[in-house]
C-alpha cells in the first residue's frame, strides 16, 4: 500500500522574530553593507555623545522648549526667519498672560546641536529618523518646501519634528521596539540613535514595500495611497517585478543579517530599471503590510508551494489601481489622527502644556466672541 504524503506543515502568519532581528534592521546596522545601494547617512549616537539623560529629559519634558542654540545661525531662510518671528512673538504674548520666561525650562545638548549642524552641512539637508522611527506623522509641521516633507535645514527642525511625533516615542520604548520577539523581556536598556538621512526630493510613485518571507521574495505594494495611472499598464508592472527581483537576487538576500523574513523598501528610478534602498523592518504585524494583509502573504507562500500548474508567479505586485480603490487618498493628508491644526502648534511653542492648555482656550474664547 503506497505510503500516504503528509501535507506540507501549515505556514504561520508570521515567522518568529528575535531582538537581534529587530536590531538589524536599525539603519545603522545593515547601513555600512548597504551604503553604496542607499541614501548617504550618518549616526548620532545620542549615549555615546554622554547627553542621553538631558536627551530624554528634554523629550520627555511637558513643553515644546527647543534646546539652546538650536535654531540655524544666521536665520537665512524666509521660513526659520518667520518660526523665529512667531516664537518670539509668542513668548511676548505668553508673559503678558501671566506666565513668567524666567520659569521656561532651559535644556543645553551642544553635541547633539553640533552633530547635527555637521550632517546638514554635510549633506545640505537631512531627513531624521530616531532609532528605527521618522516623524513622519508630523511632516505637516515644517513649512512646505518644494523638497517635499521632512526637510531639516537645522537642528531646530529636527528637534521640533522629533518632539511632537507620536510615531517616534514607539521606537524609545522597549515594549514597542521588541514587540512580538519571542524571549522574554531582558534588560530594558534601549541604545538610542539619531539617524540623518541626506534628504533627497522623493517622488513617492517610485516607492515600493517588498516582501521577504522564509527567503523567498513573495510581494511586493506601492508605498504612497494614490492612484497613478502610469502604474496601471502590464508592461509597467513586469518590468517593476522583474528589477524588483534582480535586485534583491543580486544585492540583498545573501547580505541582508536580518534573517530570513522582513521586509525592505525601494526606490526606484523614473524608468523602473534601477533602485536604491530606502528601509529594511522587520516581518512582523506592526510593520505596515499596506495593499496586502499579513495573511494573505502567508496563503501566498503556501500557494507558491503546492506544485500546481496554477502556482502564483512570485513576486505578486499590487499598485491602488483606481482613483476609488478603498485605500486611496487622494487629497486627504497622510496619517490625519495624528495631526494638530497649526494654529495649536503656533501657539503651543515654547510654552509648558498647562500654559498652552489655557492660551488655547482664551484664543477659542476669542474667536467665539468675534
Ligand atoms: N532621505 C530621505 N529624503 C526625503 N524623504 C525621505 C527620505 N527617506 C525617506 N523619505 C520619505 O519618508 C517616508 C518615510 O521614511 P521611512 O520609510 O524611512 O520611515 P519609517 O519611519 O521607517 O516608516 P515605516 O514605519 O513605514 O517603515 C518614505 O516613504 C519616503 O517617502
Ligand atoms: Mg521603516
């Protein structure tokens, strides 16, 4: 009697993931066998400098205090020079209603001001990320250039993106930055980097999340909810597929440390024929899966492997392939929960949050009574 072939095991959802994984997916640690194939960065490593409690104090402090010095000197640019303007207008308007500057809590982080200031003459602008995390829930908070969002020309921009985030505290927080690792909670201390991406005008069209799952590139989805018709045709999309997946071939999936399941993301030149890399992260829930759903990249795998005729062709792309598709948003700001309107951002700078809590509500009141 022929012997009956067991079923493949069943595939879970996720893999298992390990602190060590999580920390090769920190730029700075797949950085240096990646540089030539990504974005030039450098790291600030905020412990090592020896300001890390006045770092976290300061992060941490109930007030939107920028540190000393940290505007650009001389404020050239039309945009520092009205910020300037408004902080200092508002610091007026904050002691005639009562509150004291003598009380204003002052934080010093030279040589973090000057690491900064370093990396943006280096590069012209950077773009921030605190260990594994931007700001990008904020990028409204920055005046609008024509280089896109997220564009810091001084340590001041950098540390106002960084202290009003909601994003950028997970990536501090050794709950979050291990969640879903599998050891039991160690030692609690979390190094803490400041990464300073060169900034470059992205055309978010041309990014792309992919998809790595027990060394197999399963995936890949546009990065940016909108709907480009250029991303509609066939051709288009074999030919994003197949740079796709010469490039992890060539360049990544012998190198990357991370094991053998994450998820990396690309940027792709106008003509689809080249990329540079952007991020790696790792395969896990929190990292956003986009067009897909973490199952369904599993049922994708396991398909892949049932030997049929009618196995799917890996990688499968997804693009938003109408202006009505369910996650298209058009014209609707990205990551709007999070957003303050601005007037509260101008009035809350430089105060403590009981200040601003009050001038907020005497500036409702004043425009009820209007
Ligand atoms: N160096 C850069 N210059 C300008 N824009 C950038 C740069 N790097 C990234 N971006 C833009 O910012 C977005 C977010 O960057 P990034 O993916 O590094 O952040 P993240 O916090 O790791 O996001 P996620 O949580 O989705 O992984 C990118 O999609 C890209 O549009
Ligand atoms: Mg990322």
């Amino acid at each position: 009697m022929p012997v009956p072939i067991p079923p493949p095991a069943p595939i879970d959802i996720y893999p298992q993931l390990s602190r060590d994984l999580v920390e090769e997916a920190r730029t700075s640690a797949w950085y240096p066998a990646f540089s030539r194939l990504s974005l030039p960065s450098t790291f600030i490593d905020i412990d090592q400098l020896g300001e890390r409690e006045a770092f976290l104090e300061w992060l941490d402090g109930d007030s939107i205090f920028l540190p000393q010095d940290s505007e650009s000197p001389p404020v050239t640019s039309s945009s520092n020079r009205q910020r300037a303007a408004s902080i200092s207008s508002l610091d007026s308007a904050g002691s005639s209603s009562g509150s004291s500057s003598s009380s204003a809590p002052i934080y010093h982080l030279p040589r973090i001001n000057e690491a900064i200031r370093a990396a943006i003459s280096r590069y012209g602008a950077v773009f921030p990320k605190l260990n594994w995390t931007s700001p990008k829930d904020v990028a409204f908070i920055l005046p609008q250039t024509a280089h896109g969002p997220l564009h810091c020309t001084s340590p001041a921009d950098v540390y106002l993106l960084l202290k009003t985030s909601d994003f950028v505290p997970h990536g501090l927080e050794v709950a979050s930055a291990f969640a879903e690792c599998d050891e039991a909670p160690g030692q609690n201390h979390l190094k803490i980097e400041l990464v300073l991406k060169k900034h470059v005008d992205i055309n978010p069209a041309r990014e792309f999340r992919c998809f790595v799952r027990s060394n197999t590139l399963i995936a890949i989805t546009q990065r940016d909810p909108n709907y480009y018709e250029h991303l509609q045709g066939a051709q288009v999309q074999e030919s994003i597929c197949n740079t796709v997946r010469a490039f992890w071939e060539d360049e990544i999936w012998d190198v990357y440390a991370g094991g053998p399941d994450y998820v990396f993301d690309l940027y792709l030149s106008s003509d689809h024929a080249s990329a540079l890399i952007l991020d790696f992260q790792p395969y896990r829930q929190s990292t956003d899966p986009l067009l897909f759903t973490y199952s369904e990249l599993r049922d994708i795998l396991e398909e892949s492997r049932n030997g049929s005729d009618d196995r799917p062709r890996l990688p499968i792309l997804r693009v938003i392939d109408s202006a009505s598709h369910p996650q298209a948003s058009r014209n609707a700001p990205a990551y709007g929960s999070s957003m303050m309107p601005m007037e509260m951002m101008e009035l809350s700078q430089g105060r403590s949050m009981a200040e601003f809590a009050s001038a907020w509500q005497s500036s409702i009141g004043e425009a009820m009574e209007e």
